[in-house]
C-alpha cells in the first residue's frame, strides 16, 4: 500500500490557519482521499493533557527547558499513535502546527536555540511533513487579531517575543526551501487556499510516496 501524505501548517497566531486547514481538508474530501485533521500540542488523550499543561495561564513559573520537553513529549505520543499509523495505512495527514513551531517559539521565541532541533529529532522518530505551508504575517497584525481575553499563555508573550518567532519562521523557510512553501497571509482567503491547493495537487500527480 502506498503511504499517505503528511502535510503541515504553520505560521504566528491570528494567521489564518485554521480556516486554510479547513478548506484544505474539503479540497482532500472532494479529491476522495481520506484525510485526518489533527494539531499540536494535541492530538491523542495524552497529548491534550500535556497542551492544558503549557497552555494554562497561571503557569508562569513555567521554565522554557520544560516548556519545550512538553512540546516534544506530546509531539512523540501524537506521532507514534496517530501521524505514523495514519500514513502507513495510506490515509493523508494534515497537522496544525508541528516541529517548525517549537524551533520557531521555543528556539527563536525562547531562545533556547539548536537544542530544540535535537530534542525534536528524537520526538519526531524520523517523521517530517513532505510539505509545509507557512502563512506569514506580521507579528503585530496576527497580534490584533486574537482577542485579549481568548488569548492563551503563549500568544500573551509581548511583541518581541512574537517577533523572534516570526524571524524562526522566516529562517526555516529559507534553510527547508523544497519543504516549505511560506504564503502572505495578507492575501484574500480563496487566493491562499488555491495556492496551497496547486502545491498538493503538484505533489499527488507526481505520485513517487514511498
Ligand atoms: P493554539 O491554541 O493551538 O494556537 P493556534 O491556533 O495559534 O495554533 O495554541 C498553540 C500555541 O502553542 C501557539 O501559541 C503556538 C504554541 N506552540 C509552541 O510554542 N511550540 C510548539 O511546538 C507548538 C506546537 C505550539
């Protein structure tokens, strides 16, 4: 049988994510492949429970070692339990968010640097994205976007931490060009969603998974 694809998302918050997820998930749908959703942190029980974890609020105290490890512990289990089953058995995978996230929140946002990377070998078991879109906006923009009340203990970090993530961001689109492929968020909805939708229709038809 042949794999399936593994797509993933990722840009700062308020970035348009989630709607691009979902008309990418109805393009997959109509194609007649059988896609799952999932996201990060997340995506299995225990995963969910390491998100409440980092995400809480009152966690304030929490070190950025440890914020990062989180990170990369609910990645290994949503890997392991649900990315690599998925593929395997020929089902396509698109992920909110994966490992370019810790590099460009905990390795640029944190400054926790190429440890993040190493951690995250170990997490991801050898499992990378074939593709990753990349909705790029700027930091003050995506900020705006999220309201002060909905916003969790990582989107209430100040400017400047937001500004290091987005300089990850931009760094990792230019050191994994073939892999991934950054879009201005500031185009309209259906625009982005066409774009994301001729890569993938690009990497089907070339049809080497293997
Ligand atoms: P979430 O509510 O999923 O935000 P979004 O809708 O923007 O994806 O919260 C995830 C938060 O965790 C987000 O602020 C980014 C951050 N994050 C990291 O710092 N490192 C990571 O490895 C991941 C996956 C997310």
């Amino acid at each position: 049988m042949k794999r399936g694809l593994f797509i993933s998302i990722e840009g700062p918050d308020g970035s348009g994510k989630s709607t691009q997820i979902r008309l990418l998930k109805e393009f997959l749908d109509e194609s007649g492949l059988e896609a799952i959703l999932t996201r990060e942190p997340g995506g299995t029980v225990i995963s969910e429970k390491i998100r409440q974890l980092i995400l809480d609020k009152q966690h304030t105290e929490m070190d950025p070692m440890t914020e990062a490890l989180l990170y990369a512990a609910s990645r290994a289990q949503h890997v392991a339990e649900v990315i690599k089953p998925a593929i395997k058995t020929g089902k396509t995978v698109i992920c909110d968010r994966f490992v370019d996230s810790s590099i460009a929140y905990q390795g640029y946002g944190r400054q926790l640097g190429d440890a993040v990377r190493i951690i995250n070998e170990y997490a991801v078991a050898g499992c990378m994205p074939d593709i990753t879109f990349l909705l790029k906006v700027e930091p003050s923009i995506g900020k705006e976007r999220i309201k002060e009340e909905e916003q969790d203990r990582l989107e209430k970090e100040k400017l400047d931490f937001h500004n290091a993530v987005f300089q990850g961001y931009l760094d990792l689109e230019r050191i994994y060009k073939d892999r991934i492929i950054g879009i201005d968020a500031a185009k309209d909805i259906d625009a982005i969603s066409n774009e994301i939708i001729l890569h993938i229709r690009k990497i089907l038809n070339a049809d080497n998974l293997e």
